[in-house]
C-alpha cells in the first residue's frame, strides 16, 4: 500500500512542475497585464480609449508570431507608451520589475490565450 502512495506522489511531483508553470503565469497575469489587455488578453477598450491607441490583442496573431526573445524584450523593457512590467498595481509602493523566470511563466501563459 505503501509504495502505491509513494507511486502516486511521485508521478504527481513530476506533473506539478508544468502545472505550477502555467498558474504561476496566469497569477501573474492577472496581477500585471489583464487591467490594460484584458481578463483573457482580448483586450479592453476603456484603456485603448484612455492611451488612445488600441493595445495589441495578446491572443492575435500579431502577438503569438513574436518569438518569446521579443515577447520578454517587451515585457522587460516596454515600448512605445508601455513601461517595463512591474508587479502589481501601479499605485503599489516598490513595485519590483518581473524576474526572468516570472516573464517566462507569464509568456507561457499568453501562448495559451490563442487557444481559448
């Protein structure tokens, strides 16, 4: 019985990485990205009218051809009216930028908005 629960546990452990991957991004997502480019990276147009541009569409064709190198360039350095990604709201003191494994999670999780 044992080593049926130790069996178990460790086919779950070589699961939950993947897993924590993509939570981890959509948790960081939702903390960073989906006030300007929407819940599901639709978008939102009460931003769009506010910068008065329309920001790119995360589930687009635009955005999922990018290569991840310029998704992270992006997300790290900003552009145009963009700053670099920071975590949490920008009225949030001390807001520390994202960390090179957060932006890969976040990225993993925007590859997965084309498929919704």
């Amino acid at each position: 019985m044992k080593s049926v629960v130790v069996t178990a546990l460790a086919a779950l452990g070589m699961l939950y990485p993947a897993c924590a991957e993509e939570l981890s991004g959509k948790a960081i997502f939702e903390r960073t990205c989906k006030n300007c480019h929407g819940p599901e990276g639709k978008g939102n147009p009460t931003v769009d009218s506010f910068w008065k541009m329309k920001i790119p569409r995360l589930d687009s064709q635009y955005v999922q051809q990018k290569p991840d190198a310029e998704l992270k360039k992006i997300i790290t350095g900003g552009i145009r009216k963009m700053e670099p990604v920071r975590m949490d709201a920008p009225t949030a003191p001390h807001r520390a930028k994202l960390t090179d494994s957060q932006v890969d999670s976040v990225i993993a999780y925007v590859r997965i908005l084309k498929k919704r």
